[in-house]
C-alpha cells in the first residue's frame, strides 16, 4: 500500500453486481411475489456476476450465503468475512417462484489511476462532460409541470433527483477536504435521503433550469478541487489512491436516479 496506494480492503472487496430498487407490500402485490421484506433489483451491473448468475430487474432477494436478506443493511452481514472470488447462494422470489443461484463474488473494477491531481481532474472533467450531455438529451422538452409530477405520493420528482445529484456532489467536496485533511470519515454507507434536503435545494432553484445549472457548476467545483490539491497530499499514496478510485469508478448512482 506504501508502495503502490492500492487498498486491498477495497480491491479484494466482493461486489455484487446489482442495482436496487424500491420495495415494499404494494409493490410485492404488484409483482406477484409472496414476501414483503427483502431486496429489489432495478437491473445488474453489466460484466459483473450477478448478471452472469442470471439474476434481472424485479428479482427480490431474501436470502445470501445463508443469512436471510431483510433490507439492504443485511447485506453487509451476509457478505462478512467474504472476499472476491468467492462463491455463495443467493435466493430470491421471481414472481412468485422461489429460486436459487450459486453465485461467484465480483471483484471491483479497478480504474488505471494517473500519476498527477491534473491528469485526475480531466478525467473527472470528461466523465462529468457524459453524464452533462446525457441529462440535456434526457430533459429536452421537459416542462416544469412534468419535473414536479411525483408519480406517487412518497416518490420523487424530477425535480426531487436532480436536487439529490446535487446534494452528492457537494458530499463530494466533503469527501475530498476531510480525506486531504486527514480527518475522513468512514462507513459501508452513506446517510439516508432527507426530504427535507430535497425542498430546500428545490425552492432555492426552483425551475429545471436553475437546478441543472447548480448540479454542472457543482461538477466544475469538483474538477476545480482536484486540479488545486496541494503537492503533499499526492506523497500521501493510499490517500491519493482512495481519491482517485472514488471518482474514476462508473457513475452508478447517476445513471441509477436517471433511470
């Protein structure tokens, strides 16, 4: 790790390979399914196991390696003590048909990592300039009467994720001064989605032209930091390592609320 940065608490990490969706009894009753607890798949991750597995959109999984799957919490006590290559069975209702796979454990992905904060930051720099070009296509002819629809009462609207995209991206400035600071903060996850973040964020930019506008400055802010981190933060090679890692990693969660 001296040596080179890389963290083997992140690289033999397992990964699963899905993406997650909503559930709850209503949904459950919708989808044919005899469970009401458990975790939902909006898809997988493509080149990653669970793909391979055969799990797909609508699955809910109740149970891994033996411990039964609740909520997206008791993932991390199935996969304890797991590393990547490993093998363990996943069961999970397909409608109303229980089923089980042995599934093998993704290793992440790992980004070429470049040597300077600059090389860094035009990579961040065209990354950001996909998920830009993407939301403009998405939202051409998108009226402010179609961004505040919510399709039910306790989900969100347009307005709503774009308001969340932001509040990420400024978790991202975070991440970066405690991490340069030395002072990060640790956990397996992140905080839960305040409604009350959203509306604020919403009634200081109240139309989707002020709400995309903030979220691609908030971007530029991010590349901006990362071009002015100063010289001996790079000596610190697994700091570095750490940062680099997080932001060349697939916009998951951006194509996650895009979807």
């Amino acid at each position: 790790m001296l040596e080179t940065g890389e963290d083997h608490r992140f690289v033999m990490r397992p990964m699963l390979g899905i993406m997650l969706n909503d559930f709850n009894a209503k949904i459950a009753e919708q989808l044919g399914v005899p469970v009401s607890k458990g975790i939902r798949l909006s898809g997988t991750v493509e080149g990653m196991k669970a793909g391979e597995a055969g799990l797909q959109a609508d699955d809910i999984i109740v149970g891994m390696a033996d411990v039964e799957i609740l909520n997206f919490d008791s993932i991390e006590k199935a996969l304890s003590g797991y590393r990547a290559g490993d093998e363990i069975e996943v069961v999970f209702f397909r409608g109303s048909e229980k089923k089980s796979v042995m599934m093998e454990l993704s290793k992440r992905p790992l980004p070429e990592i470049p040597a300077s904060a600059n090389e860094l930051a035009e990579l961040v720099k065209a990354q950001h300039q996909e998920i830009e070009t993407q939301l403009d296509e998405f939202l051409e002819g998108v009226s402010e009467e179609d961004a505040d629809f919510k399709p039910a009462p306790d989900s969100w609207s347009l307005k709503d994720n774009l308001a969340h995209l932001i509040q990420g991206e400024r978790f991202n400035h975070i991440f970066i001064v405690e991490l340069v600071g030395g002072h990060e903060r640790f956990a397996d996850d992140y905080g839960g989605n305040i409604d009350a973040f959203n509306q604020a964020t919403i009634a200081t930019y109240p139309t989707i032209q002020d709400l995309v506008q903030e979220y691609k400055r908030s971007m530029n802010e991010t590349v901006q930091i990362l071009i002015h981190i100063p010289d001996e933060f790079m000596a610190r090679k697994g700091s570095y390592w750490r940062l680099a890692y997080n932001f060349l990693e697939q916009p998951y969660h951006f194509y996650l609320h895009l979807q």
